[in-house]
C-alpha cells in the first residue's frame, strides 16, 4: 500500500535553518578533527560562513562538557 505524508506529517522532518547551520558547524568540527584540516577548509564544505562558526562553536564544544 502506497502511503503518502500529510503536510503535517512532514513538517516534522524538517529544521530551521539556524538548527541546520548548527549542526554543519558540528560537522565542521569533526571534519577538521577526523582530517586534520583547517577551519577554513571544513566550512568551506560545509557550505557556511566563519561568522556561521564562531556563532555556534561554543554549542559544539558545550556537547562534550
């Protein structure tokens, strides 16, 4: 049986876009950790600003307190 998702259902699925950007400096992180890359090389793909980085490195370094 084919089973579609209502609107609602869907909207459950999605993030805001400051949650999205969070979590890709997150990514950024463990990307220069894994790597051994710059910050400059992790966020560029990761698609987000150093502005995007410096605002949210602290949640990422908040994770392992």
């Amino acid at each position: 049986m084919k089973e579609e998702l209502t609107d609602k259902m869907h909207s459950e699925f999605t993030i805001d876009r400051e949650t999205e950007i969070q979590h890709s400096v997150w990514i950024a992180y463990e990307i220069m950790n894994e790597d051994k890359c710059s910050i400059e090389e992790a966020i560029k793909g990761m698609d987000i600003t150093m502005s995007d980085f410096q605002k949210y490195k602290q949640s990422y370094l908040d994770l392992f307190k």
